[in-house]
C-alpha cells in the first residue's frame, strides 16, 4: 500500500538544495560527484519535476563522461521525461554524435520513443532519427541509419523523418532519408 503523498512531510531547505545540487552535477558533468552519490546509494534514475532523469540532463547537455558513469550506475537510457523525449532523443536534438554512440552502445533502441503522450517534437512517438532530421543534423541522421534506424517509421501524425524534415524546412536531411532513385 502507497501512501498518500499528503501524508508525506514536506521537504526541508536542506533536502531540496541537495536535490537540486544532484541535478545541476548531471547538467555540469559533475561525474566524480555523481560516483560518489551513487556509491552512497543514490538512485541513478533520478528524475526531477519535469521528469528529467540524470542521464536525460547529462546527454541533452553533452556530458559524456557523467552520462557514462550513470550509465555504469544503472541509469536506464530508455527514460523518457513528462513530454516523452528520451536521453537519445536529447543528444540526436543536440546534434552530440559521440553521445549519440555512447547511448546506442549502452542500450538505447535506435528506434526507441518515450511512449506515451506529450506534447511537441516529444510527443512520445518520434524516434532520435525523426528529432535529427527535422533539426537537419545530418551526422546524426547517417549515424542512426547506419544504426539500423528506420525511415520508413512513422509518428502519431503519420509523419516519417523526411516528411518531418520537409515540414521543418530542414535542407539536407530529407535527401539522406529518400530511397535513392534509379
């Protein structure tokens, strides 16, 4: 049986500022910091109000060797945020091919979504290769391909990565995702 959270006592100044302290160490690729919290049984699925795992903070923000150690900890690279948005997601976003390499080799589904509802370009059915062609990403895009990503999935809307590319005005993307003519 769960408690109800109105039973639970509020959380202390002090509780909170070492939260918010835990998620800044991802954010900041604080990685020494992190392996010591998780030594001490920090869980490293952690997520904050938004729904924001560690890994999802460290890999949207190009932390590699934090990613990796909370990857070593446990952290599960398929945890998508509130709006259905994955760590790889994040990284294909940002255009971090090495991060991309880094999730792909550590379990993240080259075609993996966040499930689920949300809303925008985290709508929980778009995949990292959908995110990085609509951004024109092209490095991504091959590396996901490359991958085994396919481009022939489609969104809640029906939508493949090239029609999601097109749709952004993306230049280069819709061309690596078109089944060559001849």
């Amino acid at each position: 049986m769960t408690a109800d959270p109105a039973d639970r006592p509020p959380l202390d100044d002090a509780t909170l500022a070492f939260a918010a302290r835990v998620f800044q160490y991802a954010r900041m690729g604080h990685a020494g910091e992190l392996a010591e919290l998780f030594a001490q049984g920090l869980p490293a699925n952690l997520r904050n109000d938004k729904g924001d795992s560690l890994l999802m903070l460290a890999a949207y923000n190009g932390q590699a060797e934090t990613a990796r150690e909370i990857l070593e900890a446990g952290g599960d690279p398929e945890l998508a945020n509130d709006r259905g948005q994955t760590p790889l997601a994040g990284a294909a976003f940002k255009g971090d091919a090495a991060m991309v390499r880094l999730l792909l080799d550590r379990g993240a589904q080259v075609d993996g979504t966040g499930g689920g509802a949300g809303d925008g370009a985290g709508d929980g059915t778009r995949t990292a290769l959908m995110i990085a062609a609509m951004f024109d990403r092209t490095e991504i895009v091959a590396l996901l391909l490359e991958r085994g990503a396919d481009p022939a999935r489609r969104d809640a809307a029906g939508l493949s990565a090239a029609d999601l590319a097109r749709q952004m005005g993306a230049a280069a993307t819709p061309g690596q995702l078109e089944p060559a003519e001849g």
